[in-house]
C-alpha cells in the first residue's frame, strides 16, 4: 500500500496548491501537485474578442480610405498627361509640316554651320593643347600659365618669354566614350610665328627625357568630334592610318594609298570614307526619327500606367522632362549654335600628335551671341534664322570712333606699301612690308571697364567722397605742423595770449579747405580777399566760417612737414616739404578706383613762376611755367590713377639707352602690370624699347613717335600725297609703325603692339589713328577738368602751390567717383562741389556761431539763413566769467573793435579780457568759459 504526505502548501493565482509525496509499491517516492479550484476566465476573454473586433474595422477603413485618395491622385495625373500629350503631338506636327514647307533649310543650315566652323578655327588657331600623363594633376590654387610655360620649356629645352603665353586653363579632354578627363592645359600663345616656333621644337627633342606630355593644337567643336571619329576608325578597322592636325585641319594618310586627305567637315570625312572603302562608326540618329522614338516610348509608357492597378509614383513620366528632351533633340538637329573658344589662326607640324591616345580637346564652349536659333514655341510658322553679323570688339569700337550710327565690322580699305619687301633701320631692326598673316587684325584687352573699389563702400555724403582722398590722419599731421608754425609765430608778439594767433584744430583746417574748394566753384581764386569777404559781392560761406583776418593767417603758417628735419630731408628729396601728403593722395587714388582696358600717360603743369629748384618751362601749356607732374589716366573716365612730380633730370636715375618719358610711364603704369591694359602716349614717351617693355608686362602700346635710329628710312623719305599713310612690320616682335603725310613738309608716324594690318576706316584715316585719337586725351581732358575749376591762388611758396594742386587732382577724382558709383543721382560738377564746401565748412560755422559772442546780429542771421541752424539754439549768451586784474587796462575780447572799449578784468581760464557788458557773478560750480570749452555748448544744443 502507498502512503502520502502533504510536504508544502503554495498560493497560486489566489488559489492554494498542494504538493503531496508517496511511494509505490517497490518503495519509489512520488510528488504530485493538486490545485483545489480553477478560476473562470470566460468574461475576460470575450472582452478581449470585442476590442480587437473594434481595432480591426478601424484599420480596414482606414487603409481602404488612403487606396481610394491614392488611386484618385493617380487618375488625375494620367488625365493631365493624356491631355499633354495631344497639345505635344500637334505642336509638332506643326513644327514638322513648317520644316517640310522650307527645303532650302537644310542647305542653309549646312552653310551657317560651315560659317560657324570656321570662324571658331580663327578664334582658336593660337591655341596649344598640352596633354599627356607627364602632366601633374590640377592644383586649387595652382598658376595654369606659368605651369604650361614651364612644361614647354623642360620638354623643348628651350626658354621662352612671359609675354608669349597669354593665357592658360585646364581643360577637359574628352575620351573616346565620352567621358571627361580633367587633366589637360590649354595654352593660347601670343602668334602663330610662336606656335609654329614651338611645335617644330617638339619634333626635335621628342625623344628626349621630358616623355608623356604631347602638344598638339586646339580644333573647333565640329573638327573635334570628325577626329575621334577617326581615330576610334583607326583602332577598330585599321592600324595604317596616320592622323595629325595642321592649320586647324584634321590631315589623314593611309599606308595602302599614301595619299593625303584636309578634312575640315562632314562632307570631306565621308569623301574619305569612299576614297578608302572605310565604314564610319555607328552614329545616334537625331532629328524626327528621335522624335517619333520618345513618342513611341511615351504612348507605352502611358498604356501601362493604365493597365496598372496600383500605380506608384515612380512610374509616372515627367512631362515637363520629355518637352525638354524633345526641345534638344530639335535644337541639335536644326541649329548647332554652340562654339569652342579661341584666338586666331595656328600652324602645327604634321607628324606632332601620330601618338595613341593623344587627340584635340574639348575646348570650354559659349553660346555665339550673333546667332540666333529656332527656338520652340507654340505658334505656327519656321522659326527665324539671323545670318551672323561680325561683332565689333571695344578696341575696333574704339578704331572707329564714330557714334553717329551703326559701326561697320568690315575692314577698310588698304593702305601704301613700301617697294622692298623687307627694310632695315640703322641700328639693323628689320621691318617688313606686309603685315603678318598669322596675327589677328588687332588684339583686344580682357580688362572690364574702370569703376570704384570695395574700399568706396559705406559713403554716404559727398564729403565722406572727398575724406577717401584726403584722410583725418593726414590732416591731423597738417594741423601738428601747423600749430608748430603758429607757435614759432606766437613768439614774436608781445602778447603770448593774442587770440588771433591760437592753434588750429582739425574742423578749422576742414573749414579752410572748404573755403579753397568754393573758390574753385565761384572761380574766386584770383579775386582779392576783400572782395571775397565783401557784404554785397562776396560769398555768404567766407564770412560765416571765418573772417578775412583769420584765413590770411591760415595761408600764411599752413605746414605739411617737420620744418626740424627738413633741411636733411631736402638733400635726398627735393619734395620732401610736402612729400607725405603727395605720396598719401596718389596712393589713395590708385586704391579707391579700378582703371578700364586704357590708360593714357601724359603730363600737367601747375602754374607756378616763384622760386623752386625743379620749375620747369613748357612754351604750349597755358601756364608755360610751373611744377610738371607726370599723370596716368583712365581714357574712358580721365580718372587720375598715378601720378610722379618731375624733381629735375638729375634726381633721375635713366638707364643706358633709355629716355627720361620711357622711365615715367615704366613706373606709372607698374601697378597695372600682367594686366593686358593698353597705355597711349604722345612722341615725348614713345619708344621701341617702352613698347617690348610693355610687351613683358602683357601690357600694349600706341602712340606716336619721333624720328628714331631703328625707323627705317624708306619709311620716312617715301614721297606721299597728302593724308597718305604707309606702314611696315616687324615679325620679330609684333609691332607696326604707321607713317601719315599730314601736309607737304609734315609727317606724323604712330607705333602700335596692338594692331599688326592697318585699313583706312574713315576720312583717310587708319584704325590705328582712330584708336589713338580716341585715347590720347585721357590727362589733357583731366587737366582742363583741373583748370575749369581751379583754387590754386597766387603763393611764393611752391609747397603751397602744389597741394593746391593736390587739391584739384582730389576735387576731380571724387566726382569721377562719385560719377561712377551705382545708385548715385547724377548731378553737375559744380553741386558736387559746392555740397563738399558746405560740408566741410557747417561744422566750424555753427561752432563759431555759438561760441563768438562779438558777431553782429547781420552776421547771426545770415549764418541761420545760410546753414540752416535750429531757431532754438539761442544767439547770444553771456559769458560767465571768473574775475581777475590785469595790470592796464586791455580792450575788451568780447566787443566790436570799433567800440574800442577797455577792461582791467579778465577771465580766470583763458585770460581773455572782459568788460562789465559781458560779465556775470557766478558760483565756481556753474561758471564756465565758452572758449575754453565750446564742446559744452556744443552738447547742450546736440550739434
């Protein structure tokens, strides 16, 4: 029999559960576990089924409701896409049956793009293509033009000036399946002598240490693409064709015919094709067949969104994509209107460029601006097609002249020759008789026109203009060297404390340039200054900034050096007595303004007949004595944007073989260097050496010349008739020298390194005697802007002459720039100037205003009228004072002089001697003295 025993008693779930152990009959323990009751778990369940019914039904509906919203979204978009299409299709139907009704179009199109070709060839023709694996990989920051210049001369083993490579970028050059590689430099050179001169080198020296970098030349876009359709021709078909380029033309020779095929368009490449029984590789169709092929893939694109239940978005086609498609598709076949850059005629050797893998490359292409393509568009009609008319370049512009009407792009007529064909000057220069073929007609600047810097940003009154030229700093030195002079002055009086004698301070000195600049407005630089200060004749702004008395005194002790040093200074520098402020002016010129594409080098004179160790005497400026300044002008604007003061020719170092004007405009036109500017002189300046000088500078030359060793004399004694003009040509460095019959005994010959093949544009007259005419008045028209308006006054000091000059040269330059400004309202010279003169005087006019108590009541009353001052501030006030005795009686500070009224009291700060009229008792708190503070009164008005 078994026996049990309950072990342990457990709650479970709120139940007891029981554990009883026994044993068997062999003996074996047994454990079982018994639960008394089990819950009833039926109520909870069936709340469960009934939630989860709820949620089910939610989420049905909800997703059938986002199918429905999607599936109509769907239908919307099929129907906006079915009524596209149709307005697509009859778009160009009618496109098609206007191209079907013109049959000439495809010829005229054949013609234009020939055109197009080859006026891109002669853009391009002094480019070189440098290309290779001896190429480095490009640099962020890296100097294209002096990397290529190096290339060249480590592979050529030749040195090559700085001027014969004008410009260098990378480029991309394009494989055979398209792809870009952007590794290549495209050099343009400054000839195609230079080109050729290069290319013939590589042939030397092609099997030397400098392998891997191949120099081939630029084609055109067309010509592109016809050449790596040959040589993918030669890789798949045959291995015994020969390709190179030469002139921009691609040249092909067979080993099985040896003979030589020029192919320059489509028509001579598929006459090689005959020739040689090739096949041309497969090409992709375009025109209407492309068409119908997206019109085919659109109308089975649409039939399966349709059949298509669940549509998703990214089966829907853009229609505005497959509009854009078509647009190019058209635009290719009917108007190839895009062109490679480039920059006149090449010359290449025929076996550079045989190697595997070397080819032309893509050139950085723009649109051409005188072409005009069919562009697509909803009406019916063949769409317009403009012949390209020539576009005239600013230096041609300027060749011209005219504005009178439309500028002809032609060329014009011929000039004389000489009978040799080549000719020698004395010093063994030779020239020739016929201009350089492979030299465009003239080159044009790359140089935007002239306008204000960043450093002009923030002015907002005219006189903020004026301060970029002559700075606070500046004139605080002035006013330093002033009061240094008024001081020395002070000296000789009896009376240390007069107060006609006091200091300067930097709106005084303002307020004197203000009256100079009126002056120069009202032309009041001659007239005596008492008719200046007259009350019936003179300007209101001279009696209300100071008196007659006080602006003498200022002319008188106005200093701009240290008199200490002076003397050592004046044995290295003769202009050491206003150096500073000359070198301070012209170096804020040169920063606060960009010049344009042309400068003119000239000279001025500021009229001066007193003593001064470097006056000079020019019999045909107006002034014929004076102080020469050498001047660089914008010829657009006449902005003065350098300038050097002429010390005398021994203060000059001239190099052996130089002249004194080459020195000038070699250091006139410094800053502008590797510009690409153009500088216009007259035969004072003009020089071969100046023009080759330039010409390393990557800066150009015209002007006229005078009789020099290395003209040639058939030149000169060739016998002319009148207005005739002859020139010759040096191929050695780019120059023509023009010669021009004026009258029977006169003869005027001009230099030029910008143009290589003169023509008679208008009135007998060349393009180079154009363009000089148009830019040779850059400094004599900023001269007479100088002389218009003028404050130079009559002085014996030549220091003070001078920076009335200074103060012409800052008064002409700030309305250029005021001018040249954007946003600006134009306004007359004369306003400009006069608002500069009215600011810079209002503040020591209201100062003076509120701190003279001995002004008449005329006097207020004009000042009020004059500088619109405020009715509030109070005209008069009476001065509080501190009282002490003085050992005579003195006459009053405060009175009129003719009252000639005397006090023995002054006051206890400025000494200043006071009557009874104008004292007050007051506590030693609240007294004051307005002439020893006047910036008090100044605060309490707010001016």
């Amino acid at each position: 029999m078994s026996s049990s025993q309950v072990v342990s008693s457990q709650i479970v779930s709120g139940q007891p559960l029981k554990t009883k152990i026994s044993k068997d009959e062999n003996g074996v323990l047994q454990a079982s576990c018994v639960l008394n009751s089990l819950p009833d778990l039926s109520a909870e369940i069936q709340d469960l089924k009934s939630s989860l019914s709820v949620q089910i039904s939610d989420l049905i509906y909800q997703v059938t409701a986002a199918f429905e919203d999607k599936l109509r979204h769907h239908q919307e978009e099929v129907e906006r896409i079915l009524s596209d299409k149709d307005k697509i299709i009859a778009d160009l139907t009618n496109r098609v049956a206007s191209l079907e009704s013109r049959p000439n179009l495809t010829k005229e199109m054949e013609v234009l793009e020939e055109k197009i070709d080859e006026t891109e060839a002669q853009m391009i023709c002094n480019d070189l293509v440098l290309s290779g694996p001896a190429l480095p990989a490009p640099q962020p920051d890296e100097d294209t033009r002096r990397l290529g210049r190096d290339l060249l001369e480590k592979c050529l083993q030749k040195k090559f000036p700085d001027h014969f490579i004008l410009e260098g970028r990378r480029i991309g050059k394009r494989g055979i399946d398209g792809s870009p590689l952007n590794n290549n430099i495209l050099l343009k050179v400054m000839s195609r002598a230079v080109k050729s001169d290069m290319r013939h080198s590589c042939l030397q020296h092609k099997n030397d240490t400098a392998k891997g970098l191949f120099i081939n030349e630029s084609l055109t876009r067309k010509r592109d693409s016809l050449y790596y359709e040959l040589r993918q021709v030669k890789r798949q078909q045959l291995n015994g064709l020969f390709l190179h380029t030469r002139d921009g033309v691609i040249r092909v020779k067979t080993s099985r015919s040896g003979k030589t095929f020029a192919i320059r368009t489509r028509k001579d490449l598929d006459l090689f094709y005959n020739s040689t029984g090739l096949s041309a590789p497969e090409r992709p169709s375009l025109g209407l067949d492309a068409i119908n092929q997206l019109l085919e893939q659109f109308d089975s694109d649409v039939d399966d969104a349709l059949e298509v239940d669940d549509i998703s978005d990214d089966e829907f086609i853009n229609i505005d994509e497959l509009e854009q498609e078509v647009r190019e598709e058209q635009e290719v076949t009917q108007n190839p209107e895009i062109v490679a850059l480039g920059n006149g005629d090449g010359e290449a050797d025929d076996d550079v460029g045989e190697e595997e893998g070397v080819g032309a490359s893509g050139s950085h292409v723009v649109p051409v601006s005188t072409i005009t393509s069919p562009v697509p568009s909803t009406s019916r009609g063949p769409p317009p097609v403009t012949v390209p008319v020539p576009q005239l370049t600013p230096v041609e512009e300027r060749s011209r002249k005219r504005r009178r009407g439309d500028l002809q792009a032609a060329r014009g007529s011929a000039i004389t020759h000489i009978d040799a064909e080549s000719v020698k000057g004395r010093d063994g220069t030779v020239w020739h008789r016929d201009p350089n073929a492979t030299l465009p007609h003239m080159f044009t600047p790359r140089i935007e026109p002239g306008g204000p810097t960043s450093l002009t940003l923030g002015t907002s009154k005219v006189s903020d203009i004026f301060s970029l030229f002559l700075t606070d700093r500046m004139l605080a030195e002035v006013v330093l060297y002033s009061n240094e002079r008024l001081a020395l002055l002070r000296s000789h009086y009896h009376h240390k404390g007069n107060v006609a004698l006091r200091d300067i301070d930097l709106r005084e000195l303002k307020a004197f340039i203000g009256i100079l600049i009126m002056t120069a407005v009202r032309a009041d630089n001659h007239t005596p200054k008492w008719d200046m200060w007259n009350l019936t004749e003179g300007n209101p702004l001279y009696r209300c900034t100071m008196n007659e008395r006080r602006f003498t005194l200022l002319v008188r002790v106005i200093r701009f050096d240290d008199s200490a040093t002076r003397q050592e200074r004046v044995k290295v520098d003769r202009l050491a007595p206003i150096r500073k402020l000359f070198d301070h002016v012209v170096t804020n010129c040169r920063n606060n303004y960009t010049p344009g594409p042309h400068l003119t080098v000239d000279e001025q004179l500021v009229p001066f007949r007193g003593r001064c160790p470097f006056k000079m005497y020019i019999p045909n400026k107006p002034a014929k004595y004076g102080i020469k300044i050498v001047l660089a002008c914008d010829a657009d604007t006449h902005y003065m944007c350098n300038a050097i003061a002429y010390l005398g020719k021994d203060t000059v170092q001239i190099p052996r073989g130089s002249t004194l004007g080459e020195v000038f405009t070699s250091d006139l036109v410094a800053p502008f260097q590797r510009s690409g500017r153009t500088v216009t002189t007259d035969n004072f300046f003009t020089t071969l050496p100046l023009a080759l000088s330039l010409l390393d500078k990557d800066m150009y030359l015209c002007g006229t010349i005078r009789q020099k060793p290395y003209i040639p004399k058939e030149l000169t004694e060739k016998v002319l008739p009148s207005k005739e003009s002859v020139a010759v040509f040096n191929y050695e460095h780019n120059l023509t020298i023009q010669c021009q019959q004026i009258s029977r005994t006169k003869k005027v010959m001009l230099l030029s390194s910008l143009h290589h093949d003169p023509s008679e544009v208008e009135k007998r007259k060349t393009d180079i005697q154009m363009f000089y005419n148009a830019t040779k008045g850059g400094v004599d028209t900023f001269d007479q802007m100088c002389s218009t308006s003028s404050c130079i006054r009559k002085s014996r000091r030549w220091p003070q002459t001078l920076f009335y000059g200074i103060l012409n040269i800052i008064m002409v330059n700030s309305y250029i720039l005021y001018t040249s400004m954007p946003f600006t309202k134009p306004v007359p010279k004369r306003t400009f100037l006069r608002d500069i003169a009215y600011e810079l005087c209002a503040p020591q006019a209201i100062h003076r205003y509120l701190t003279s108590h001995s002004l008449s009541k005329g006097l207020r009353q004009i000042m009020v009228d004059t500088f619109k001052i405020p009715e509030q501030v109070p005209p008069r006030r009476r001065i509080p004072v501190g009282h002490r005795k003085l050992p005579k009686r003195i006459r009053c500070h405060s009175c009129p002089p003719r009252d000639d009224r005397k006090t023995n009291t002054a006051c206890l700060l400025c000494k200043s001697p006071v009557c009874l009229d104008h004292q007050s008792v007051l506590c030693p708190n609240c007294s004051i003295c307005p002439n020893c503070n006047a910036a008090l009164f100044e605060a309490e008005q707010g001016v």
